[in-house]
C-alpha cells in the first residue's frame, strides 16, 4: 500500500487527464449499465469521448485514440492499418468486447476485433468500460468494453486530412429530416504509403488503403422509434510477419435493424443484427487465406421502474457465429450462445446500488453463470466512493481450439474474479479519480512450447489516476497507470504489460487559436520469448506532440498536429518499430 500512496502523490503533484476539461464534463454513459446513465451513476470506471474530444485529440487513428486513456496500453505492429493489441488493465485483447452502435463484432477466429482499420471518422461517441462487464454481454467481456457508437452527423460535414507517409484522407457525413423519417449516411477513404513496420523483417513499406460507407434512416411514430442502418469497410492493409504473408484484404459488413419504445409499465429494446468479417491474406511467400466470421444476434431488454427508487433490468441475447479458413478444416466451424440476464439498480438518500446477474449457455462448453455487484456512498456533493466486484469469462477461439500445430482443443474457458474501489470527485471543470483494482483469472491461454495451454493462475492488480482542471486560461489533463501482473505458478511476470504509463495534455486557447502538448510516457516493458527464445525488454520511452487549431469562421476549422515531435525510435511489440517524426493536416467544413 505504501507503492499505492506514493504513486498517488507523485501523480497529484502533477496535473490532469488526456483531454480538455470541458469534454469531460458529467458525460451520458449507455453501455456501461445497458441504460443511459451520468458517469457518476454507473459505479464503474469509464471513460466517454464525443466527437468534439475525438477532434481534439488530433490523432491518427483509434488505436492512437485509445492510448491517451487510463488503464489501456496498446501494442503496435508497425503504422496505421497493421495489427494493434488493446490491453485493458492488462488482459490480453481477447479479454476486451468490442461493441459497434451496441452489436458484438470482431473475428471469432483470432476471438477479438482488430481496431487497426476502424476509421475515427467514422465513429461519433466512444465508452472505454475497464472492468468485467460478462453480467451485461458475457463472453468476451472479461477485462473491459470498448462500446463505438458510430457517426450521425447533424450537419453536412466534409473533413480532409494529408500528412506523412503520404497519407490523405477524406470523409463526407450528414443528415436530413423528413416529416418524421430522418436519413442519415457517411462515405470517406484513407490510405498511406507507410513505413517499413520489421526491424529486420521485409524492408518494403507497409501502407494501407480503404474506403468506407454508412447509410440509415430513422421512424419516429406512435409505436416507437425504428432505426435501420448498414456500413461496409473495405480495405488492403500491407503487414510483415515470420511466416512470409504481406498483404491482406479486408471487409467488415454491419447490418441493424432495432426498436425502442414504451408500455406494460417500462422502456424495451430490440436489436436484430448481421455482421462479416473477412481477412484475406496473401503475398510473395504465402498461399492465398480467407479468414471469415459470420455473426447473426438478437438482443432484447426491458428497463421498469419498480418504486421510485429502485428500477429492474431484464433481457436476452442470442447469437450464433460461424467461421471459414481456407485451406484448413476446423474440426468444429460454428457454435450459438444462448444467455438470459436481469439486475436491480436502487437510490437510497447518498447510497447507490447496483447487482446484475446473467446466464450463458454456450454450444460445446455448456453454461457459465457471470454477477456484478456495486455500491457507492455521496461522501459530498462533489466526492463519491464506490466499489464492485464481478466475474467474467471467455471462450477459447476457434484458431486456439483446432489451429493445426497451435491450438489445443481441451482448452478451457477462461475465468476471472475482479474487485475494485475507487473514489472520484467531481466539481465544475475540476475532476479526479483514483481506483484500485485486483483480478484473478484462471486458465489464462497462454503459448508453451509453440502450443496453447492453460495457466492455472494470473493476478493483476493496479492503481489508476486521472484529474482534469483549469488554471485561468490552459487546461491541464493528466492520467496515471500502474500495472503489476503475473503468472502465480511460474512466479514470473506477463509479458507486453509495462508497469507504469503516464499522459499529460496541455490546452491553451488564444482567441480563434488552441495550440496544445501532449505526452506519453510507458515504462520499461518485460517480453517475453519467441517461441522458446527469450527476447530483449523493450526501453522505456517519453514521446511528445504539439498541435494547434485555428477556427477560420462558425463553418471552417483548421488543424496542424505533430506528433513523436522528438523523433525518437522505439518499439511496443517486440521487432515491430513505430513511426517518427509525423506531420498531420486536417481541415473541416461543416454546412457547406
């Protein structure tokens, strides 16, 4: 406890969050209680980006995005396009749900979603829920939930950027009402020329190219409101590999159909989805390889309110996935899950309480029953503790079960069991938060001797902090992570996780001018081996970035953002490096 404290202290003495002070201002959480609630009322640790924070960070990409947040560590093969593993608070990426306007999506072969080619203008709102979430959506949601809702611009909007690498990029959203239809769509395309991701792998560069779509339409009548929309992106990312594959294609289709509306005493949801992921790799070295998932779900809830202070939540989900690989036949190629959930929220003067619990039957591995208990107590107006404790599981992947010369198919599910206490305060612009938190997972996959076996038992335990403020005319936000995870067994600590990460943003508005600094900080990492053979830690390293924006009028905004403005060479996955010096231009024109 005593590392706990002076940690704390170091990171007080310090400053702020990885955003400005008013976009973090009480923020409207969907996903993290499935009902819309204020951050202070969901008893979990989130974080809520919109649209305005998104631009503002000025980065690249999502995964770039997802890095200025507290908890979340993210591994990088190379540029925008190659893979990015999203660590939340140090589960593997196939600890963290992937949501996209509240559907499931991601590959049931590598049992995750890649966010490498998931373009930010695309997305409209952004939850990162770091905590078990398997009471609300099961498998998968072991670690965290990163919950995208996609696009729905108001106003006709054309964004374009160009910068490094040859990179160019261009995005047209909007929105028209008709009576009481509203029809909505998006188009835009990216790509970059890149730069060579392996240190001593394939000198080509790695660049990537795609193009993306949205289209929707929205009824508002008598019997609720319904809501239709489909997006297709569709891309060619180049990678570099041990195996000799270069380049694959990509597809990534989302279907919805829903329906909100109201009677028998309550609110009530229906969602019916089709969602495809398609990876087609091929190269010089290595023989043409489909990878596809195939995702068909239906959700339904219901919200009641049972007294004035105490309101119930129940539901269903059901989803089937099948999957496809070239060339090779898994011994199984499909498996449905079947789940029924209910939880209770209640108010009482100061006190507020939540318990969610929820049931999954899953083709092949039978039941697996998840809870989430939590409590918080109004200390003051503006200081709330809180704390909660859950389950959490996940199901082996198709490439971990019958992957030839990989997989083991006695692999069982794996489990955790996580606590945590935080206390957060919340005051006009000023807001902090500290929590701590310990998981233990059982049955850990990990790789042993080129084959997957289960670890009997993994803990991570850690400390967060985040605080945001203005000081007259600058707003300062900061975000501390400190992270100690390891194998119990082994005695020896998991790799690709640093134990400390740090971010700073400094926001100063002069006029019609905002010109910003951010840093990033990650510890020396520990990595592990490849296959047998230990690799070197990975150094530590401090980036900084500088970017100002200029609002030429009501309609025009300009933005310059550099980024590793020191140029410095460093790496996040062992191998791979990333990039330097970069240059990004970006202009937005709204009603035009």
């Amino acid at each position: 406890m005593s590392k706990f404290s002076l940690l704390a202290l170091a990171v007080a003495s310090t400053g702020a969050l990885a955003q400005p002070a008013e976009s973090n201002l009480e923020h409207i959480s969907v996903y993290a209680s499935r009902q819309a609630k204020p951050v202070s009322e969901t008893l979990t640790s989130v974080t809520v980006l919109d649209r305005a924070a998104i631009e503002a960070a000025q980065v690249r990409d999502l995964p770039a995005l997802l890095q200025q947040v507290p908890g979340v560590t993210v591994l990088r093969q190379g540029g925008r396009g190659q893979t990015s593993s999203i660590f939340i608070r140090g589960g593997k990426s196939g600890h963290t749900l992937v949501l996209l306007d509240g559907v499931r999506i991601g590959a049931a072969t590598l049992g995750y979603q890649s966010l490498a080619m998931l373009p930010l203008e695309q997305i409209e709102k952004i939850e990162i829920i770091r905590g078990p979430k398997a009471a609300l959506y099961g498998s998968d949601a072991l670690g965290g939930v990163i919950a995208i809702s996609s696009r729905r611009s108001d106003n006709l909007t054309f964004n374009a950027k160009a910068g490094s690498h040859k990179h160019t990029e261009a995005n047209l959203a909007g929105s028209q009402q008709i009576d009481n239809v509203k029809v909505f769509g998006a188009v835009g395309t990216a790509m970059a020329e890149g730069f060579n991701a392996t240190v001593n792998g394939d000198p080509d560069r790695d660049g990537f190219e795609q193009t993306y779509v949205k289209a929707g339409a929205e009824l508002d009548n008598q019997f609720g409101l319904w809501q239709w929309q489909s997006q297709v992106n569709d891309g060619v990312y180049e990678y570099d590999n041990s195996w000799g594959g270069d380049e694959a294609e990509m597809r990534q289709d989302l279907h919805q159909l829903q329906w909100q509306g109201s009677g028998l005493g309550g609110t009530h949801q229906l969602k019916l989805a089709h969602n495809l992921d398609d990876d087609l790799n091929y190269g010089n070295k290595a023989a043409e390889s489909l990878f596809r998932t195939q995702r068909d779900e239906v959700d339904a809830q219901s919200q009641f309110a049972l007294t004035n202070n105490i309101s119930a939540l129940v539901g269903g989900n059901w989803y089937q996935e099948e999957v496809r690989k070239s060339g090779s036949q898994y011994v199984s190629d499909s498996r449905t899950n079947r789940s029924g959930f209910a939880g209770l929220s209640a108010q009482f003067g100061d006190w507020l309480l939540d318990g969610t619990g929820r049931r999954d039957q899953v083709s092949g591995y039978g039941g697996e029953n998840s809870y989430e208990l939590g409590a918080g107590y109004q200390l003051t107006k503006a200081l709330q503790l809180r704390a909660s404790q859950g389950t959490g599981f996940k199901v082996p992947s198709f490439n971990e079960l019958y992957w030839p010369g990989f997989s083991n198919p006695a692999l069982k599910p794996e489990e955790s069991l996580s606590r945590e206490i935080g206390l957060d305060y919340i005051d006009g612009s000023a807001q902090s938060s500290l929590v701590l938190f310990k998981r233990d997972l059982t049955n850990l996959i990990q790789r042993k001797n080129q084959v997957l076996e289960n670890v009997e038992l993994a803990q991570f335990e850690g400390l967060e902090f985040s605080q945001t403020l203005r000081l007259s005319d600058v707003d300062l936000s900061f975000n501390y992570s400190w992270l100690n995870s390891r194998d119990v067994v082994k005695k020896q600590q998991l790799s690709k996780r640093p134990r400390h990460q740090a971010n700073l943003q400094l926001d100063r508005q002069i006029e019609r001018w905002t010109i910003g600094l951010n840093t990033h900080f990650r510890s020396r990492t520990f990595s592990g081996d490849n296959f047998g053979t230990k690799v070197p830690d990975l150094a530590s390293v401090v980036l900084f970035g500088v970017g100002t924006t200029y609002q030429w009028d009501s309609q025009i905004r300009l933005q310059l953002k550099v980024d590793n403005l020191l140029n410095r060479s460093y790496q996040t996955d062992y191998g791979y490096r990333q990039a330097g010096l970069e240059l990004m231009f970006g202009i937005q024109v709204a009603q035009f």
